[in-house]
C-alpha cells in the first residue's frame, strides 16, 4: 500500500473514531437534553398522550387534563384561572412551567422513578396510565376570601399580596398575589397564541407573573417592630418598662428627626413597651433600637427568618416555589461602624429592611405558636393515578424557634392589643382572640405608603389557628387598616372551613 493510501486510511480511521466517540457522548451524556427539548415534537406529542394528574383542594380539582381531538391527546386547564395562578403556576407545550406545575412535574406527568410500575404495566397492557395527583393544603374558603378582598380592596389599590398559614403545623391556607393572570392562554395548544399571551403578560408594567406573596420584598414598616420587641423583652426589658419615645428623636450623627405617624402617638417622654407596641410609637422604638445594637436587632431578625436564601414552599423540604430571602439591610458606617441613624429608621422597617409576606406571617405565626415557627409547606399529599397509592404525605416538621414560649407570651399580649386597644381593630373576629400589627412603610418619594398588617387568630382554648400577612402596595392614608381588616377576613375564612385546618 502506499503513502497516500495509507495516509487517506488514517483519516477515515479518525473520522469513523470521532463519530463513534460522539455518538456514545450522545447517547451517554447528551440524550435526555434531547429527549426533553422544547424542540422534540415526537416528545411532546408522546408527553401528551398521558392524562397529566390533577392539582386539588379540599376535594376539587383547580388544574386539570381534558382529552382533546388534536395532536396532544390533552389539554391543561384551569378552571378557577386567576384565584390560583401564582400557587398553581401553569404547564405550557413550549415555555417553561411554574409554581407547582413545575415542583410537582414528573409526578404530575407521570415520569417519576416512583411511577415506574404503572410504566411497566403499561408496557404489557398499551395503555397509558394518567401521572399522580397532588393535593395542597389550601383552604378554598380562605383563597377565595384572599382574593376576592384583595382584587376588591377599599383603597382601590392594584398591587398587593396575602398569604395565610396555619401556625400549629405550617400548611399554607391562602396565596394570593395582585394583579393575578389566567394561566389557560399560557397552555394553549397553539403555541403563537400561548407566546403572545406571555409577552403581553411580561411587558405589563404592573408584573403580574410576579408571586408577590413570596417573591417580592418590600419595606415591612411597622410590623417590624414585633422583631425588635422580641430583642428588647430578651435583653431586660418587660412589658411595663418604661421606654424613651417622646412626639421626635434625632438620632447621633442624623439631622433628620424621626417623629410618630400623629402628635397624639407618645407624646409622653417615656411610655412602656407595650404602649409603644400598642400604639406603635416610632420614637419609642428608634431609641429602642440603638439602644439594644446594630448586632442584637440583626440577630433576632435572623433568627425570625430573615437572610434565609433556602426556603422553598411547596412539598416540606423538597424544592416548591421559591422564597425570596428577607433582609435586614445595612446599618453601617463606611468604615465599618454602627450608623444610628441608620439603626433608628431600621428599627421601625424602614432604611434597606425588606420582608417578603410570608415572612410576615411566619412572624406573627411564631407569636401565637408559643415561639416555634413550623416550617411552611402547599403540597399536603401526593396520590397515585389510582388515587389509592400514597406516595407522599407531609408531616409537619419545625423550622426554628426564634424565641422562648415566655418572651412569645408577652409578644402575643401586646400584639393583642394592637387589634382591641389599637391600629388593628379591623382584624376582630367574634369569639376568637385576634393579635396584629399594623404597618405603614415609606414606598418613593412622591409615592403613596405600604399598607401592612400581620396577625394570628387564637380558639378559644387558646390554640392558634391561623396567621396571615397582607400587603397592599401603594395604598396611601389607611392602607394598613383596610390590610388588618382584609386579614381578619382570611383568617375568619380559614376557621370556618374544616378543610383548611
């Protein structure tokens, strides 16, 4: 043979060895990229020959598979559209998926490892057995509430957030964000349809995908001060001790005076603690707030939940819809030294504090749960395509415990004070004993105020039955009463249906 040959036999040697290498990095690597690609139609007519399981509450079903004469044997819908579009999310053929469409997919499609019997029967039978079932824990009661009240808010107010949960075990009852979205045109069939209802979605100003109940961060306000309470009840300072405040403070370094929301809050040069709580004096607790520390009030945030970056919510512990962290901001001097000023606007929610609702509720959750905070969760129990095979069950677990059962105690007392003495008074619920905090925090310059309110509802044995955060965004004069009396709503909601406790 000679040279030439030779070297032309090397070469297709070489190329048959490059195309052997790259069709095992295909097949080894590479495939289930392939399989799973938007761009698969083979994969996507095939996925939709499958009924997808149903998403349900309290016995009815809010996403659902109908059969179709098209291409794609079925058809995702949701027949409550907007009430439950940010905890439901929405399975679309050629976007991604969200909210639990998303966290629960191979169970809901039917391609968890766990399914594999119902697979391999299939395989014998030609079949195609339908995915598992998720159930959540939501109250339907309570979500309708939430949305109706928050859709229809006497402020006229567009954006805002509630979100309720039951503080004994952590199940979610209630999620709602505003402006809210049908997810039905999200998975559409057609997929030019389905694109321009995202893109119109998308470009609202108004953000409407947003899941402002656990993904957006605002100034919290007031209803901060529940925090720094549990700082100052654990470093000396009771109930009745008398605390400086006064109708301003100007703290070292500032020439900015913070004053209180009207003259008539704490006018007095001290008041107790749980006056200031009570009436929610903003003198009282700036002073309060240098007084105990930069690190003291930054620490019990933390261990109230702020910081958090892994908190999902959705099954216990096992991904869900993603929680945005909380954060206490700076409270710092450039070389590194405690800034009062800072520390005194921080120390009534406002400076670069951010709190997201749920955290909110998870607050008010641990006051009337004797300081344990449950870790929260919206997927109660996954049932298979039978619905008599039970895959998972959630059993509630603790998060963390912020504070002491005492220091927890005095909390809820001056918390119940603010709904029967003070700004919460919207939030009463005959025959339960309700606690609060209101909240009015600075959005922009020229931009109308935050309303917030967070709570929790005890029976009459004295067991917490619900918590609640809710938020209206921009509501200006009277935003954090209309949020207490939208709370009180919710949780008279969640008591009264046996399915969402």
């Amino acid at each position: 043979m000679n040279a030439p040959l030779r070297r032309v036999g090397v070469v297709v040697m070489v190329l048959f060895g490059l195309l052997f290498a790259n069709l095992n990095w295909i097949q080894a690597y590479k495939a289930d990229e392939y399989r799973t690609s938007d761009y698969n139609g083979r994969v996507q007519v095939d996925e939709y020959k499958r009924k997808r399981g149903n998403i349900e509450a309290g016995g009815t079903a809010f996403a659902v598979s109908r059969e179709t004469s098209g291409e794609l044997t079925y058809q995702r819908t949701y027949p409550k559209g907007p009430e439950y579009a940010h905890i439901l999310g929405y399975k679309p053929v050629n976007l991604a998926e969200t909210g639990i469409e998303k966290s629960e997919n191979d169970f809901l499609a039917g391609t968890s490892d766990r399914l594999i019997a119902n697979r391999v029967k299939d395989m014998f039978t030609g079949d195609q057995t339908g995915g598992a079932n998720v159930l959540l824990t939501v109250s339907k009661q309570a979500q309708n509430v939430a949305y109706e009240q928050l859709r229809n808010n006497r402020q006229d107010v567009s954006k805002g957030a509630a979100i309720a949960i039951d503080p004994r075990t952590g199940a979610v009852q209630a999620l709602v964000s505003m402006p809210s979205f049908d997810p039905n045109p999200l998975a559409s069939h057609d997929s030019d349809t389905a694109t321009a209802a995202y893109n119109k979605l998308e470009q609202d100003p108004d953000g409407p995908l947003k899941n402002r109940a656990v993904g957006e961060v605002l100034p919290p306000g007031s209803t901060f001060k529940i925090v720094v309470a549990a700082a100052a009840l654990e470093n000396g300072i009771g109930q009745n001790t008398q605390i400086p405040a006064g109708p301003e403070y100007t703290p070292p370094t500032s020439g900015q005076p913070i004053r209180n929301a009207v003259r008539t809050i704490c006018p007095q040069p001290q008041v107790t603690l749980l006056t200031a709580v009570t009436q929610s004096c903003n003198t009282g607790f700036a002073q309060l707030g240098v007084r105990l520390g930069a690190d003291t009030v930054k620490e019990k945030a933390r261990q109230f939940g702020f910081e958090d970056e892994d908190l999902t919510v959705g099954r216990l512990g096992e991904g869900g819809l993603g929680v945005a962290a909380s954060r206490t901001g700076d409270m710092q001097n450039p070389d590194g030294s405690t800034d009062p000023a800072a520390l005194a606007q921080s120390s009534i929610g406002q400076n670069n504090v951010r709190m997201t609702p749920l955290q909110g509720a998870l607050i008010a959750a641990t006051v009337g749960n004797d300081g344990r905070q449950m870790r929260p969760y919206l997927v109660r129990q996954v049932l298979g395509p039978d619905r008599t095979t039970d895959y998972y069950t959630a059993q509630p677990r603790e998060l963390r415990q912020p504070v002491s059962g005492q220091v927890a105690n005095d909390l809820r007392d001056m918390m119940v004070s603010v709904v029967e003495n003070g700004t919460g008074r919207n939030a009463r619920i005959s025959g339960y004993t309700v606690g609060g905090k209101t909240g009015t925090a600075q959005s922009a310059p020229n931009r109308p105020d935050h309303g917030w309110f967070i709570g929790f509802a005890l029976d009459k044995q004295g067991n917490p039955v619900s918590a609640v955060c809710v938020v209206l965004e921009e509501a200006g004069s009277g935003g954090s009463a209309e949020a207490a009396r939208i709370a009180g709503q919710i949780m008279r909601a969640a008591i009264n249906d046996p399915g969402g406790r």
